[in-house]
C-alpha cells in the first residue's frame, strides 16, 4: 500500500491525493501518475509506503497537544484586528 502526494503547481505544497496498492515505488509511481494525474493536474509526484508514514495517537491527543495551551503567547486571541481584516 502507497501514500500518493501531488503538488498542483510549483511553489504549492504536495497535497495527500489517495492511497494505492503497487509492488514497488516504480510501479507506485507510474500507478499515481495513471490515476491521480490523468488530467494534468500535478507538476511533481510523491508516493511513501503507507508502513513508513508514523501518526499520532487520537486517544493521546491530550498529552501531545495539551502542553501549548499553557504558552498563551503560542495564542494571537489577544490582538485586537481591524475590521477590514476579515476571516482570520
């Protein structure tokens, strides 16, 4: 199983596009370009074996995320904004 990152144009950031199956990162590669491509919609390709991609717990979303909450300057909540600055 592969991890499939696209970037849409250059300067952008690889984007998570799917998963797929492939016996081998060429295979993974010529796969993500045939499904995830067919329109031209990337510049650069990215495939990661799934089994090498390490992720965060969700049931230990506490103890990884609580320790910001005592750092209020991490926070931007007291900034008073212009009302032209709008969604932020």
């Amino acid at each position: 199983m592969w991890e499939v990152f696209i970037r849409s144009k250059a300067g952008l950031d690889h984007k998570h596009a799917g998963s797929l199956h492939a016996a081998d990162a060429q295979m993974a590669m010529e796969n993500a370009r045939d499904v995830y491509t067919r329109r031209m919609e990337g510049v650069s390709i990215w495939v990661v074996e799934s089994s090498h991609i390490h992720a965060s717990d969700p049931d230990q979303a506490s103890s990884m995320y609580d320790p910001a909450n005592d750092k209020i300057y991490r926070h931007p909540t007291f900034y008073n904004l212009p009302d032209e600055v709008k969604y932020m």
